[in-house]
C-alpha cells in the first residue's frame, strides 16, 4: 500500500488551478483567507455527515462513508489551497509537524 503525499496532493491542485483559472481566484496569499474559510465550511459538511447520522453509521454505511470520504477530499483540497497561497511547502509542514509532534510527545 503506497501512501498519498502533500507534493501528489499539491500537483493535482495545481492542475486543477492551471485548467480553471480562468473561472477561480488566484493562488496568491490575498486568497489564503478565502481559502480558509471555504475548508471550514466543507469540515461543516463533514461533520454533518456525522452528526446527522452518527458516528457508526456514518463510518460503516457503505453510502454514507462514501459521503464521508468525499468530504474529507474537499477539505483536503482547501488545506492544500491554503498552502499554495502562502507558499508553505510540504518539506516546511513536515517539519513543523515533527517539531509539534516531539513537544506533545513529552508534554504530559
């Protein structure tokens, strides 16, 4: 089982921007709050899903965790945007997210 990279998630976007430019924002740090503000209201979907139908259901109907799924790829999908915008890379995530990661390792 191969994993699903920041850089493969990034280069979709990318593509994606690239063919609908025309029509979208541009990717630029003026849009990162924009951008932002769409991925939450996608986590609202998410937890629609949830909430509307449990938390069970939501992860074991075949239907529902499709919906589920979908909706954690628009997130996805925004978090990169957001990144785009502000130029964070994923090397510069990864190290951050390590830094984090040690610290609450050893918080408690």
């Amino acid at each position: 089982m191969s994993g699903f990279s920041i850089e493969e998630m990034q280069g979709m976007q990318k593509a994606l921007y690239e063919k609908y430019k025309h029509k979208w924002e541009p990717i630029c740090p003026a849009v990162g709050q924009s951008k932002l503000l769409w991925m939450i209201g996608e986590i609202g979907e998410v937890i629609d899903v949830i909430k509307k139908n449990g938390a069970n259901k939501a992860t074991t109907d075949e239907n529902l965790r499709k919906d589920l799924i979908e909706e954690m790829a628009d997130v996805l999908m925004y978090y990169n945007d957001v990144m785009l915008c502000y130029g964070i890379t994923a090397e510069e995530l990864k190290d951050a997210y390590t830094k984090k990661f040690e610290r609450n390792m050893n918080r408690w």
